[in-house]
C-alpha cells in the first residue's frame, strides 16, 4: 500500500465527511462473517464474490445485488431478519472496534477547528448504536443514515446532505472513504476526496481518478497535517 500517492488539494478545507464501516469501524470483516453465517444457518447460497460486490452499498442495493447472483426468489427478508438479529447482537457485544488513529484524526481537527460528520449507507439508528459503543459519536457533528436519502452510494445523495447539514458547501468538504462506491459517489458530489481501503483495493476507475490512496487514517493525518 503506497504512503500517500498523490497529495490532493485540501485548500479550503472547512469539513470532514467520514465513511463509517471499514474507515472508522473495523466492521466490514464482521458484517462478511455475519453474512455468510446467515446464508449458511437459513441454507441459502453465499459466495465471496457477492460479499465483496455489497461492499460500500446500502441495504437495499446490497440485497439487490443478491437477487442478481442468486435469482429473484431469494428470501431478502429472511435473510434480513436473521442477519439483523445477529448483527445488533455483534453491536451490542462490542465486537466493533476503531480503526487505527481514529482519535488522533478527531484531535487534529479539534485543533483546526474543522467540523466532521458521518455519511453511511448504514441506517441511522444502527449507526448511532455503534458509534456510540465505541465512544465516538459526541466527537461528531452530525450523521446521515443510509435510510435518510433517496439514492444510496455511488450517488452523491449522501454526501450532499451531510455537507448541508454541516452547513458547509461540498466543495469545502474532504470525503474519507474505504470502498469503491463510496470513493465514486464522493467524486460525483464534488468534493475532495481520500480513499483509505479495507477489503478493497482501488478499482482501475478509482485509481485513474487521481484520488489520493494512503495505508491507514495517519495518512490522512499527515495530509492535512501538511496544510
């Protein structure tokens, strides 16, 4: 994993729009195992290809992607019910950890007076709960719940909403993002934007977009360091 490929241009930057799984959550890896597990206790079919297409997706689009490998006639709410009853399970067993300099990010910009919000194609309420498990949400400004826009990632729905609730314009605002899609939907938005991979690596698309791909979240901290 390259240090920091190309230092993007964070000049204004007023406001940090962060992905929540898998950039400040280490809960990707979870939410895979869950998934499989789920697929597995209901005997349905399960494959690591489909795991990794629903990656950065929200409910909705994710399941979407499952009838497309599995056929129309799988049970998305079964799937859903169990899944979700295992999931609030993990959540309420801590089994979510940090990411590495997830504190130390927040403490820069403490210190740079810039504000922060969340944009998760994960539901309000769900990511409140693991936020707020792990100590992070009174770090925050704000959040916007993959439930609470029209179009969920790649769109830039999301990211626009979370900039207005910050009432700071996108273009002053730097996304932070692990997975493809939400790298795509943070360039369509017209922000700045640092991808930071967790079980991805950056698609070729990605990659020709110039964006700026660093190892960890101290990557980034040494990018706005810079300024």
């Amino acid at each position: 994993m390259p240090h920091l490929e190309r230092m993007p241009d964070l000049t204004p930057i007023r406001a940090i729009l962060f992905d929540m799984d898998g950039l400040l959550l280490d809960s990707e890896r979870v939410a895979y195992a869950i998934g499989r597990e789920t697929s597995e206790h209901l005997g349905l079919p399960w494959s690591h290809e489909v795991a990794m297409a629903m990656v950065g997706l929200n409910s909705k689009d994710g399941y979407r992607v499952v009838c497309e490998a599995f056929g129309a006639d799988f049970p998305v709410a079964a799937h859903m019910a169990e899944f979700g009853r295992r999931y609030e399970a993990a959540i309420d067993a801590g089994r979510f950890d940090l990411k590495p300099g997830v504190h130390e990010l927040f403490d820069l910009l403490d210190a740079r007076g810039l504000k922060r919000a969340v944009a998760t194609s994960t539901r309000r309420s769900r990511a409140i709960a693991k936020l707020d498990g792990v100590g992070v949400w009174p770090r925050l400004q704000g959040l916007v719940g993959g439930d609470e826009v029209a179009r969920g990632k790649p769109a830039p729905d999301i990211y626009l909403a979370a900039a207005q609730l910050l009432d700071v314009p996108i273009t002053d605002c730097l996304v932070l993002e692990d997975s493809n899609t939400g790298v795509r939907g943070g360039l369509a938005s017209g922000a700045r934007v640092i991808m930071v991979p967790d079980l991805l690596a950056p698609a070729d698309d990605v990659r020709a977009s110039g964006v700026s791909v660093v190892a960890s979240l101290f990557g980034v901290i040494e990018a706005l360091g810079a300024l």
